[in-house]
C-alpha cells in the first residue's frame, strides 16, 4: 500500500480495495431493488374568502353558469367604469394642461458627476 501510495496510484482505480467496489456498486445485495419514490397527492385547502364546501361547490358547477356569473360581473364592472369617466369628463371641461418645457439634454462629458476633475 505505502509503494502505491508513493506511486500516486489511488485506491479507487484498484479493483481489489473496498474504495473501487464501493464506487462500482458491488456485494450490497440487501439493495438490490431501486428505492421507490412517494408520489404525492393534491389536498384541496380552503382560502380567505371561501370554505372548503364554496370552492367544491363551485367546481361541480356547469362551465356555462360560472361563464354567465362572470359575464355579468364583467358587465357591471365596465358601467362603473363608464360611469365614472363620464363623471370626470363633465367636472372639467375644456381644463387645457399647461404646456410645460422640455429641459435641454446634457450630453458627452458634461453628463457625468467626474467630468473635468481629473
């Protein structure tokens, strides 16, 4: 062993050492079998604004129900909305925005915090 040590022989390249049977898998035959892997299962879990009982119930719905549902909220949203922007256009009227003027880019060297002090 010390002559292979000095010869910078390593023990796993040897195939009678314990090093090169480990690495190459040998004489464990109790693991013979691969180990299996749990697969995992989905949980349903309640959130904030609905039970358990809600979201199951929800989803036994017809599609074409929960679509309408959706629609019509939709709808009702976007007449707010409408609403609203009309109640905007009438308070200002014809309010023109001050034209404001454009600062002259800085370019090159002036640009940077160090130019001119070296």
């Amino acid at each position: 062993m010390i002559s292979l040590h000095r010869q910078r022989i390593k023990p796993v390249k040897l195939t009678w050492t314990q090093n090169w049977r480990r690495k190459n898998k040998k004489g464990k035959a109790e693991e013979a079998g691969k180990k299996r892997t749990k697969k995992s299962t989905k949980v349903q879990k309640a959130i904030v604004g609905m039970s358990l009982d809600d979201i199951k119930q929800k989803k036994a719905q017809k599609t074409e129900l929960r679509a309408a549902a959706k629609d019509a909220v939709l709808k009702e949203h976007k007449e707010k909305a409408k609403k609203q922007a009309d109640k905007t256009k009438t308070a200002a009227p014809g309010g023109k925005a001050k034209a404001v003027k454009a600062t002259p880019k800085v370019k090159g060297a002036a640009m940077h915090k160090s130019a001119g002090k070296r």
